[in-house]
C-alpha cells in the first residue's frame, strides 16, 4: 500500500484538483505528484510496494491472503470482496479484489493496493481531477435554480448525502487507417420532345481514397457498463493527460479494467470508420443516387493504452428519494438530472432514465455508495 505523507508535518495528503498537487490539509504544503516516485511492480503476484520515504505504520502487505467472502454485501459483478486491513487506524476495510484506490470508511485514509497496477494492470495514463467537490455542488444548485421545472422546494429541502470521486479505467486506441470506397453514382435526366418522353441514366463508378490519423479513441474497459452510456461521459481533454502515478489517486475511488482492449477494439475501429467514410464520399461528389458498392479499411500503427478518467457522483437526497448525478472531473460536464415537475414527466423520462441507468450501473459495476 503506498501512502502519501506531508515530508513537512507528517499528515496524509489528497491530490488537490484545483491545484493538481497533492495537498497537506495540517500545514497546507503543495507537493507535485512526481515528488512520489512510482517504481510499478513488474508483476501482480507482487507484495506491496514499499516507497521508503514514506513512514507507513504498521505494514501489512497486500492483505490478499486476507481475502474474505461476505455474502451479503457480494455485488453480482464482481463476486469477490477482500478485506484490508488501514494501515492508519487498523479498522478492516472491506472492498473488491478488483479495487485499485480506496478510502478507508473509519478514518477517511487512502488506500492503494499497488497489487492492483501490476502487469497488464498497470496504467499508462492518468487524467487528473480538476474539478473538486465546491464544484459539484455549485454546478448541481445552479442546474437546479436554471430549470424551470424543478419543484421549487427541492433546490431548499435536498441534502447533499455523498460526493466521491472515482476514476473510470478506460482504453485509449490509437492508430491509421485508410478507407477506399468505391460508389456507384446515377444521374438521371428527362426532357419531352413532341409526344415523347425521353430518360436518360447516366452511371458513373468512383473510387475515393481517405486517411487518418487517430489518437486516443476512449473506450471504458469495465464489462458491466453500458458502452453507449459510457460514451455519453466524453470527451475528455487528452492534451492534459499525465504518465500514471498513482499519487494522483489519493483520496479517490477505483479500480482495475476487467474487459480487455481486444473486446473494445471494435468501438474505437467503428468511430474511426464513420469518420474516415464521411471524408471519402465528401470527394465523391454529387450524383441524383450513390450506392457503396464496397468499402475496405486498413489499420496500421495499432496501439491500445490504458488510462484512468475521472468522474464525480454525488448523491442526494428529497423526500425520502434518492437522486444521484454525474460529473466528468476535468470539464465539469453534468450528467445528471433533477427531479422533475410530474405534468412534464412523460417528455423528459427517457433522458431522467438514460442518466439514472448510467448512475446506477457505475454503482453496480464500482461497488460505491
Ligand atoms: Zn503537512
Ligand atoms: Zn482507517
């Protein structure tokens, strides 16, 4: 488990968004998350990594022999719970055995289980929160002051339960393609001379050639979550995105791909080929009908990374409801929804259920909440 200490007081550290540092509450030091050097085990079966400039009291390695089942609180997706044990305070802490980052429910200490970034494990990139709770709690009264559809009391009565940050793993594509189309195109003229109607068809056959260069295409690498759903969480800025240390983790929730990038692979290619087909047939030309005859793409330069992208959830709660929204943590882009007037209700369920369901399954699939 590594921990982040203050060099200066001693105190733990959580990674700031705001400052994109990671932040000594006690005595208010800055540290660049590169000052915590990531030496990444070269392989999962490995103890936990043992930074020794970091005083952590009472090691007690990874805690995987400590694996203990608990039936009850067992989600569907995962099946598998483990217990740790807080280096801290000493209270188990039971979560996962895909988990990467934690807290500790006791004493608020993060946890990482480095056993977790090992290997295949082992993520390339991090995006790192820039937005931090303040934000998501004004971006969620603004939201709710804006529409004109919320019941009035709910901006007053609803209680801010919880707000956790977590990141999602992702796989980030990259690569060429070239797209040759060949289409068919017709034209049909009609003139009338005396009595006689006369059509000509005119065919023309078109080879249109398009490339590409694609960079970090997201794909989540979660089973349990819906693609499409996903998908609605972008985009993400990539320009901002850092070589992976897990400093960036601290105080925040996640854990590790169980999809793999080949399974994925397929969504980035489809992406790619929209776009690559779209800049062929915008030389074709225009034609009365156009038909593709055929289409073949080639991909070179294939490369599939891996990468954490942050999220905040936030949980609240109005007359014995619960309501939950998401936010992407480095653009702020909301995606929840507030309750809503019932007259207006029947328009506006599909978008409340789509943003629901996406919640829900982060729930499922990450074991928050
Ligand atoms: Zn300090
Ligand atoms: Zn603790």
């Amino acid at each position: 488990m590594a921990k982040y200490s203050c060099k200066n007081c001693g105190a733990e550290l959580f990674f700031d968004p705001k400052k994109g540092k990671l932040h000594c509450d006690y005595c208010g030091t800055d540290y660049d998350p590169s000052e915590y050097a990531y030496k990444p085990e070269p392989d999962a079966a490995a103890g936990a990594a043992k930074d020794q400039t970091i005083a952590q009291p009472g090691n007690e390695g990874t805690g995987a022999d400590a694996a203990a089942t608990d039936e009850k609180a067992t989600d569907d997706s995962t099946g598998n719970l483990v217990v740790y044990k807080c280096p801290n305070c000493g209270a188990e802490v039971i979560t996962s055995k895909d988990t990467v980052a934690t807290t500790c429910v006791y004493c608020n200490r993060a946890i990482t289980l480095e056993g977790n970034l090992a290997g295949t494990f082992r993520p390339d990139y991090v995006v790192p929160f820039e937005k931090d709770r303040k934000d998501v709690e004004a971006a969620y009264l603004s939201l709710c002051k804006k529409s004109i559809l919320t019941p009035r009391l709910f901006t007053k009565q609803a209680t801010i339960k919880k707000i956790k940050g977590m990141y999602i793993p992702y796989w980030l594509y990259s690569f060429d393609g070239d797209a040759s189309i060949q289409v068919l195109g017709k034209n049909t003229r009609m003139w009338t001379t005396g009595d006689t109607e006369f059509t000509e068809t005119s065919s023309y056959s078109v080879s249109e050639e398009a490339t590409g260069s694609f960079r970090y295409i997201p794909a989540d690498a979660l089973k349990g979550m819906d693609n499409v759903l996903m998908d609605s969480i972008e985009p993400f800025d990539f320009s901002k995105m850092k070589s992976f240390n897990p400093a960036f983790l601290a105080g925040f929730y996640t854990q590790k791909w169980d999809d793999d990038s080949k399974t994925n692979e397929p969504r980035a290619k489809n992406r790619a080929k929209e776009s690559l087909a779209n800049a062929a047939m915008a030389n074709v030309g225009s034609f009365d009908e156009m038909h593709i005859q055929q289409e073949n793409f080639t991909w070179t330069n294939n490369k599939a990374e891996y990468a954490m992208l942050p999220l905040w959830m936030m949980y609240t709660e109005y007359k014995g409801k619960n309501y939950i929204f998401g936010m992407n943590g480095q653009t702020g882009k909301i995606m929840g929804k507030i309750p809503k007037d019932p007259m207006r209700i029947a328009e506006i369920i599909g978008g409340v259920l789509i943003i629901s369901q996406i919640i829900m399954m982060i729930i499922r699939v990450l074991g928050v909440m």
